[in-house]
C-alpha cells in the first residue's frame, strides 16, 4: 500500500487501532493499553509499549504484528521501544476495550477483584473457579445461573 510521504501520530493511532491483542483478538493493542506513546518525526516513527506484566509471552507478538502492520502502510524506519515504568494496569484499558471483552464472553476487570456479573447472561450469581484462567492476566469463574464458565480479566 502506498502512503502520503507525510504521515501523522494521529494517523499511526488509527493504524494500531487495527492491531489485535494476539491472546484476545477482540481488542487491538490501543484498546488493551500498551501502546503509551507514537512520536513521528518525517518518516521515522517511534512506538512505546509497555507489557501487561514483566514476562509477557505476547510482546514479542505484539511487536511483530506491529511492525508487520505499519510496513503493510508503508512505514519503514520504525523504532519500538519498551516502557516498563509506570507498570500497566488495568486502568489503561479503553471503554471501547471493556465493552468488546464482555461481549465476547470475558469479564472486564473490577475494582472489587471479581467480576461483577456473568458476560453471558448478566446474572450476579458468579463464583470463582481458579485464580488461574487462559493466561496469566485471567482468572476462570463460573456463572451458577446459567452455568457457563466465563474468564475474568483480573484486575492489576
């Protein structure tokens, strides 16, 4: 795809917006919160990204599918650098994100630390199965209405 030789931070958001967390795809990394910063300066863009917790098996992905999809608009001297520091919580994550990960079954985090009802039927009645649910960030609950097993994006 061949692109404008001037391009925007505004522009480069709209093009991450189009990348999805590899673990849950529902949400782009803008909407999970990783991406803390875009700088464009001419043709040289530089992304910070901060991982969701250290060891994150993701951010090598994320950082591909990154690159894989810039280049795809014609960005080719890209810089992507790590953040640590502030750590990311779950704060960062987008409305727009939370919504997306309810309607596709997991539960938005809580400041409670549970979720406050099941994604699926809306009920209250929510119990918790293991601390540990698909991936580390996730916990595996159980809705006792309607019985549907759902994960909880825990909160951090």
């Amino acid at each position: 795809m061949t692109r404008p030789n001037a391009i925007s931070e505004a522009q480069v958001w709209d093009w991450l917006e189009a990348v999805p967390d590899p673990e849950i795809p529902v949400i782009s990394v803008v909407d999970l919160g990783v991406i803390r910063d875009v700088t464009v300066d001419g043709d040289a863009v530089e992304i910070k990204i901060t991982p969701t917790y250290s060891g994150c098996p993701a951010m090598s992905i994320i950082s591909l599918d990154i690159e894989t999809a810039l280049a795809k608009v014609g960005v080719t001297n890209l810089t992507l650098k790590t953040q640590i520091a502030p750590p990311w919580t779950t704060d960062w994550l987008s409305q727009k994100g939370r919504a997306r990960l309810q309607d596709y079954g997991i539960a938005p985090p809580q400041a409670a630390g549970g979720p406050d009802a099941c994604p699926h039927c809306r009920s209250q009645n929510v119990e918790k199965i293991s601390q540990f649910g698909s991936t580390p960030c996730k916990a595996q609950w159980r809705c006792k209405d309607c019985l549907e097993p759902f994960d909880y994006f825990k909160c951090i």
